[in-house]
C-alpha cells in the first residue's frame, strides 16, 4: 500500500487571471462598499502620510535659523502628533474591515464547496483523496480570502506610487531622477520572484493536500495498520510525502528569504544616493536641509508601497493557486442528472432495468451491459453472487449513488432520472453492510433517516421492530447516549442496528438491504426479521443475501455473474436450473441450513 502522491487532481484546471478575476467579481460585488471604504481609508492615510512630514521639515528648517521660534516648533511638533494618532486609527478601521470581508469570503467559499460536494455522485469521492479536498476547503479559502483584498491595497499602492514621484519631482526633479535609476532594479527583481513563486505555491498546494489525504486516510485505517503491524511502512510512506511538502515549502521559502533583503539593500542604496548626491545641493543652496530631508522621508514612503507592492505580487501568486484549486472543485460538473418531479404517496415500487450500462471507469470495460430486469411492486428480491459479481453495484445504480452511462432505469413507469433526486430517496430505505453513524445521540441518528419531523411513536415503533431497544434500555443516557465519531462508542453490531432503525423510520416505499445484517449474530437477525417482515408487505424489497433463511423467503432470487444476471427464479426453481446458485448453495448456504 502506498499514500497518493502530490499529483494534479483529475479536476484540476489552471485559469488565466482575467477567468479568475470574472469569478472573485462575484464574491467583490457582495462587498462592493466596504471594499471601497478600505480603497478611501487608504488614501486618506496616504494623504495623511504625506502631510505628516511637512510638519517636521518646517520644524528642521525653522531650527536652523539663527533665531528660531519654539512655540512655532512645538505646535509642529503637536502636529506630528495628531496626524501619527490619526494614522493609527485609520490603519485600526482599514484592519478591522480586511478581517471582516476576509471571514465573509472564507464563509461564503466553504459553503459553496460544500454544497458542491453534496451534489457529486459517488464516482468522484472513488477518484479524490478525502485529504485533498478538506485542504482545499480549509487552507485555501484562507488564501482566497486574502487575495480578494489584494486589488484594493494593489490600487491604493499604485496611486500612493504616483503621488511620491509627483511630490519627489516637485522638491527637487534631478535628484529625482538619480532616484529613478534603481527603479529598473526593482521592476524585474519582483516580476522574476512573482513567477517562481507562482509555481511553488501551486506545488505546495498540491504537496499539503496529499500530506492531508495520507493523514486521514491513515487515522480511518488505524485498526487495519496494527492489525498487520503497518506502522512503520506507514510512516516512511509518509515521511517520503511529508518531504515533497518541505521541498516545497524550503523552495517557496528561498525566494520569500531572497526578495526581502534585497529589498533592505534597495532602502539602504536610497539613503546612499540622497545623503551623496543632495548634500551638494544643500551645498549649493538648490534645496534647504528640511527639504532633503523629507525627500528622504518621502522616498521610505515610496519604497514602502514598493515592497509592499512587490509583497501582494506574491501574495497574488499564493491566491491564484488557490483560487485554481478552489474554482476547480466548485465548477466541476456533476456526473448525476435529476429532474424535477416529485414521487407522491400512491409510489407502488415497480422497478425495471433497461439496457443499463454500466462502469466505475471510462477505461475500464463495462461492469453491465445492456442488463435488463423487471421488478414487480411489492415483491421481495434476494441477490445472490459471488464477490464482485455486481450485486451492490445493482442496488447502488437504483439509490443513484452512481450515474450509469446508457439505458435507462424506470420508477413506476418514469425515468429515475427524471425525478428529484432528494424526493426520489426519501422513497428508500436504505441500509448498508458497513454502518456509519454520525457524532451525535443515538436517537439523532435516527431521525437523520427522514426528511420530516418524526412523532415520537414513530421513533419507538422503529427502535422495537429493529431490536435497538434491546441494548439501549441498558444504557445510563437510552436514546441521547453520544456515538462517538463514526459510531466508535457503540459496536459494529449496534451501529447496524440504529442504521436499520434509521432506514426504517421514513417508513420508505422500497426497501434495499446490502448484506445490512452481515454485522449482527444469527440470534438478533431472526429477532430483526421478525420485525420487518411485515414491513416487506407492500413493499418491494431488495436484498442482497448471506443468509438462507432470506434468500429461500424471497418472493425471487437474482443470480449474479460478472455483471450479468444468469438466473431468476425461487429457490426450488434455480436449484435445478442454475449451476451457479447451484454452487452457491451447496459450497456456502447448505452448511447454514445444516448449522
């Protein structure tokens, strides 16, 4: 066994920035005027920013005359102040709204995702890793959230940038000019670290979901691993993975630890060219030292938005990974078609297969092939086979947990396709060989099986008929004892019990089993089916069998074979025609019979 590598995801597309730029428009629209309070809050600061200075330069320039006024300077000095208080309070609000847009976004995406993943048939959780998704809903709806923010700080940088140079040329253009030869130094220095980092967040992105997936996949597999004493090939599988994540991470983190130092080096270059070139321009009496000095100081103020610029060209890169990955999962169309009507309550269950074809994979040769089967309403079908013979994939098809590629499948007379798909369920009663409870009380993971509010007989009547009432009248907290996640606090045995009772309290109009009491002793399972036998009158029952006392009860038997039904009939009748049930029989169910 391995841990899926760091790969692209099947439905993973890379977007050009005007293709994400159309999509976050919908998300900027919602939050149209706060986006445009911060664009506002940070030009006032930058105006503020701009005024601030001028106080200190008269300060500088009044100090050296010969008979300075200090009252004139102390009122500069409280000046400075006030613009400094001023400044941190606009700061203070443009923070407080980031944040707030930021959490909307993050909330906004997630349930998107969310909802998307609900709608998916099954056939796209065969494909992606749990992991990898769960990254993408939480680590990049941080960054996306982030990288809506980008085009306002972007704009208020690059009208901040204009300014500065407007002001500098206005103090003195010359020295302006010599300012400006470093400025090509800049402009490639960020548009080379802006495409490499670009590819190394994609690689971390990808890299951290599969550190993800082989995580979750690890802790659902515990038991398994110890069972075979896999832990340490588990953990050097991991560690190979965990690895690839660091190589990205120290790649990512090179061009980060390069970009900033030389950025330091630029400010410091700043400072070399002013003090060398405009300290003969004080000498030569063109400018006043007050006026060099807040060149200087303006220059830090155009450096700032400089980084800072070259900082959200980064975090642009970041954001369009995630945007990528995120949008990917979003608009990834489901396999699933639905219609809009709506099963009333006259829904006999008379079901029909026609020519359905069938495969987990395009690639892969069909499981069916044009099968085709009638089932009368109210009739009790076992399905009998051997292991991988395409008994749940049947009844897998019919709860349209996956899309079949051709022929059709019929309810009462309509495509299955044509009804809607959460109305179309709530006709079935589905329990399943491997049992999953949700964190939560017994008694809510019974009503999770209706979409209605449950009287509270109906929920007696199912915990009696499925014998849950047998182990919870021993429990401290009955019906509210907590499950645990996955239903870990209760036994395979139990958790089969509350998902039958769960299946059970819709009081469904279909009634599909898959092995559902594979997991309980001969004992409870004749106490269960005393409890629905009565529940199969009326109904149609699918049932996919282990036990000869179901399969020998049903109304028909289905006989499968490699995707194919090669025999239909009762017990007696298959016995004599069907070499395969024959085996069957003989090799597994006889020696029951004899038990």
């Amino acid at each position: 066994m391995a841990f899926s590598s760091a790969q692209k995801s099947d439905y993973d597309q890379e977007y050009s920035f005007k293709e994400i730029l159309v999509r976050l428009w919908a998300f900027a629209v919602t939050e149209k005027r706060r986006l445009l309070l911060i664009l506002a809050l940070f030009m006032i600061n930058t105006v503020i920013s701009i005024i601030v200075p001028l106080f200190l330069r008269e300060a500088i320039n009044e100090l050296s005359k010969t008979d300075p006024d200090f009252n004139f300077v102390q009122s500069l000095g409280w000046g400075n102040l006030i613009g400094t208080v001023m400044l941190w309070i606009g700061l203070y609000l443009i923070i407080r709204s980031e944040w707030s847009i930021i959490a909307k976004t993050v909330t906004t995406l997630r349930l998107k995702m969310f909802i998307q993943l609900q709608v998916h048939d099954l056939s796209f959780y065969d494909k992606n890793k749990t992991g990898r998704i769960m990254s993408r809903v939480v680590n990049d709806a941080w960054e996306l959230g982030n990288f809506m923010l980008i085009f306002v700080e972007l704009a208020a940088n690059f009208i901040t940038i204009v300014g500065m140079i407007g002001i500098l040329f206005y103090i003195h253009s010359v020295l302006t000019l010599i300012l400006f030869m470093i400025a090509p130094i800049i402009f490639v220095f960020t548009l080379g670290l802006g495409y490499l980092l670009m590819r190394f967040n994609r690689l971390c992105r990808r890299t951290v979901g599969a550190v993800n997936g082989a995580t979750q996949e690890s802790i659902a597999g515990i038991m398994v691993t110890k069972s075979f004493a896999r832990e340490a090939q588990n953990i050097e599988e991991f560690v190979e993975l965990n690895n690839e994540n660091l190589r990205a991470n120290i790649n990512r983190s090179l061009v980060f630890s390069t970009m900033f130092p030389i950025l330091e080096f630029v400010s410091t270059l700043i400072y070399f060219l002013i003090v060398t070139s405009g300290g003969g321009f004080v000498i030569d009496g063109s400018i006043t030292i007050g006026d060099l000095w807040l060149f200087y100081i303006y220059s830090l103020l155009l450096i700032q938005p400089l980084i800072s610029f070259s900082q959200q060209i980064a975090q642009f890169q970041i954001g369009r990974a995630a945007a990528e990955r995120i949008f990917s999962l979003i608009e990834i169309p489901s396999e699933m078609k639905w219609g809009d009507i709506i099963p009333g309550a006259d829904v006999r269950g008379h079901i029909e297969f026609k020519d359905v074809t069938f495969g987990y994979s395009k690639d892969d040769p069909p499981l069916f092939s044009h099968l085709n089967v009638t089932i009368p309403a109210g009739q009790n079908i076992a399905l009998v086979g051997h292991t991988g013979s395409g008994k749940t994939s049947f009844i897998s098809l019919l709860a349209r947990f996956y899309e079949f590629q051709a022929g059709d499948i019929y309810l009462d007379g309509y495509s299955i396709k044509a009804y809607d798909i959460d109305a179309y369920r709530s006709t079935l009663g589905i329990v399943l060989q491997d049992p999953f409870l949700f964190s939560g009380s017994i008694e809510e993971n019974i009503r999770y099986g209706s979409q209605k509010e449950i009287s509270a007989e109906t929920l007696q009547s199912a915990i009696m008929a499925t014998h849950v009432i047998d182990f919870v009248e021993f429990l401290p907290e009955g019906l509210q004892t907590d499950v645990g996640e996955r239903g870990a606090k209760v036994s395979l045995g139990q958790r089969q019990l509350v998902s039958f009772a769960r299946a059970l309290v819709a009081n469904p109009k279909i009634l599909i089993l898959d092995e559902a009491t594979a997991s309980v002793d001969a004992y409870t399972e004749s106490l269960i089916q005393d409890g629905i036998d009565n529940l199969f009158e009326g109904r149609t029952s699918i049932v996919v069998a282990h036990r000869l006392s179901t399969i020998i009860s049903a109304d028909r038997i289905l006989v499968f074979n490699q995707g194919e039904i090669i025999g239909d009939g009762t017990h007696e009748e298959l016995m004599v025609n069907n070499e395969v049930y024959r085996d069957l029989y003989q090799t597994y169910y006889e020696f029951q019979g004899r038990v």
